[in-house]
C-alpha cells in the first residue's frame, strides 16, 4: 500500500497525470480556453484573476480555477469549501442553455452565450441577480473570456 502510495505522488510530481495533476508546463492544451478552464492561466500571457468575495479564502500557494469546482468534466457536484459541502452546478454550454434550465432551481431562464459571460465576470444569472458565495468574479481579457465560453461549448 505504501509503495503504491509512492508511486503515485512521483507519477504527480513528474507531471504524468493530465491536466488536473503534476507539473502543468508539461501538459499540452488543445486550445487556450481548456488552458484556462485548468490552469487560471492564458496562452496568451494575459492576467486572470478570480476577485473573491469576502471570507472565501483560499488555501495559501493554491490556485483556483474553474475545473477545481466544476470538475474535469463540467459537471459540479458537491465540493468542499470553507468547512462546508457546496452543490457547484453544471456548466456545460448544452446545460447552461437549456430552454428548461434554471426554471425549478433558480427561477431564471436559460444562460445566453454573454448571460454566461456576465457570470463570469460580474457573478451574476441571466436575471441579473447574484450567484451563490463560492463563486468567484473572473478579471480576464475579453479574447480569454471568449476562448473560454468555447470551451464549455465542447463539454459533454
């Protein structure tokens, strides 16, 4: 068990395990939108930068990105955050568009590609009201936050 234990933490430190794991330099992105929904980084050498609300802390030396609550997949589910389980919602394009979506949840209607964008960047559903605590404001370059939206349009 031990030396499973081992072999793990060297596969992570050698950058082997893929997006979410190891060294990121070593990973190869398809497009800069994946980069940034892994990384909080951008191909381009622009700055992106979560503003968090008040008492959301993060753990020192972590870096949040938009994988680390909504999965690899897109998918959210529960995560823990300050000492509390979180229900993070699904933000596939296809789910966030839905006709259907937000009507028994929230009380919203569908997400539009720049409603999406709006929550981003300014927290906000597509009525204009704010998301729940967790979720951070995006600082980012308008050609980021595009190449961003695109990649959740390849999430399924």
């Amino acid at each position: 068990m031990v030396g499973l234990i081992l072999v793990a933490c060297v596969v992570l430190f050698l950058g082997r395990t893929g997006p979410l794991g190891g060294i990121m330099g070593s990973w190869r992105f398809e497009s800069n939108g994946e980069q940034i929904y892994f990384t909080g980084t951008s191909q381009r050498g622009t700055t992106i930068t979560p503003v968090m609300e008040p008492g959301m802390g993060r753990m020192p030396g972590s870096r949040l990105t938009c994988a680390s609550c909504h999965g690899a997949d897109g998918r959210g589910g529960q995560v823990q955050r300050m000492m509390q389980v979180v229900e993070v919602p699904d933000i596939r394009y296809e789910t966030l568009t839905a006709d259907d979506h937000g009507e028994d949840e929230h009380g919203h209607g569908p997400y539009t590609e720049e409603t999406i964008k709006r929550a981003i960047t300014e927290g906000v559903d597509p009525d204009g009201e704010p998301l729940d605590w967790p979720m951070p404001r995006w600082s980012m370059a308008e050609e980021d936050l595009d190449d961003l939206v695109e990649f959740l349009k390849t999430l399924d």
